[in-house]
C-alpha cells in the first residue's frame, strides 16, 4: 500500500516538475531561433518581436510559422546577416 502512495505522490512531484519547464510567457528560445505564444494582441508585431529577439546577437530573423490559435505559437528562426563581419 505505501508503496503505491509513494509512486503516485512522485508522478504527482515530476508532473509539476515537468509542467515548469519549456515555453513560459513571453519569447522562449536561443540563438537559433524560438517561438512567441499566439494572441491577438501580437497579430501585428510578432515580425517585429522576433527580429528584435534575433538582434541580441546581431542576427536577422525569418518567421516560419504562425498558428492563430491561443495555446500555440509564432515560430521564427534567427538566421546570420550577411552585413555583419565576424
């Protein structure tokens, strides 16, 4: 009996574990590229947030997705820029 109890109170840990991390509020990714969760409120300017993500490390972005559903998101890659010398 305290053996089920135990292996169902560690499901319940690592669920909340796992349900902390990946995509959070806001922009989620690196320097690769990332993605902006979907709302209305970003119709407009998600070309703009990505390509102001991607300028943190000199970079142009790309969009390569956009789900307008909420729950989903606008993906974007961060690719080199041909104008900046390394």
């Amino acid at each position: 009996m305290w053996a089920m109890r135990r292996s169902a109170l560690v499901a319940v840990v690592l669920s909340v574990v796992l349900s902390a991390c990946g995509p959070g509020r806001g922009i989620t990714g690196n320097d690769t590229g990332g993605i902006i969760p979907y709302s209305p409120a970003i119709e407009g300017s998600y070309r703009e947030l990505a390509a102001d993500y991607c300028a943190r490390w000199g970079r142009l972005s790309h969009v390569t997705s956009v789900h307008r559903e909420y729950g989903d998101y606008v993906s974007f890659v961060c690719i080199d820029n041909p104008r900046m010398t390394h």
